[in-house]
C-alpha cells in the first residue's frame, strides 16, 4: 500500500549522481544538491522527473541552485518546430540561399 512517500530519498539521488561523475564531487556541491533534491521531492516532484533534471545538471553542471529549473526544462520541454514536410504553407520556413547549379532548385519549381 502507497504511503506517499517517495520511493527514493535525496541521498539516493545524489550517491546516483556522483556515481556518473568522472571526478569526484565536492562535499558542499553533494550537500547542497541534496538540499534542493529534498525541496522537490517534498515539494511532490517525481524521482524519474528529477533524474532527468540531472541528466541535464551533468551535462554542464553548476551551482546546484539551478536543478529545479534543469528538472522544469526535462519535463516540460515543448517538441522541436514541425519539419519541412508538416510546415504550414502560409510560411515557408527559412531557407539560405545555396546558390544552386540550377536555378530551378532554389526557387522550388516555381520558374
């Protein structure tokens, strides 16, 4: 039966973390990221949610104030723009000009 507790707790988070990184983490840095991991996971936020976030902390990681917005921006990050074939024929999406050999495939066909 759920006890709405998290599954994992700050510390577990953290020992995960520093056990991916190259060198070895300094003592404040693993402190203070198992402040802020507590505050989210008291705070209702997913332990997979904060994971992402720190996936995106270790790929350039920095003061461990910024982790809720890392967490904010694995989750909610919005799809990549439509490709070229779902683009909306009111725009054309932008396109440099590449100085084609013909002229007829830089205008698209419309010579």
């Amino acid at each position: 039966m759920p006890t709405g507790k998290p599954s994992v707790n700050a510390g577990d988070l953290v020992a995960e973390y520093v056990a991916g990184c190259p060198k070895p983490v300094p003592a404040k840095v693993r402190g203070h990221l198992g402040k802020v991991i507590k505050e989210l996971l008291d705070g209702g936020t997913g332990d997979d949610d904060i994971r992402a976030g720190l996936r995106l902390y270790a790929a350039k990681p920095m003061s461990p104030s910024v982790l809720p917005s890392m967490v904010h921006e694995a989750i909610n990050a919005q799809p990549a723009a439509p490709s070229h074939a779902g683009q909306s024929a009111a725009r054309s999406p932008y396109r440099p000009f590449a100085n084609p050999a013909d002229a007829r495939d830089y205008y698209e066909g419309d010579l």
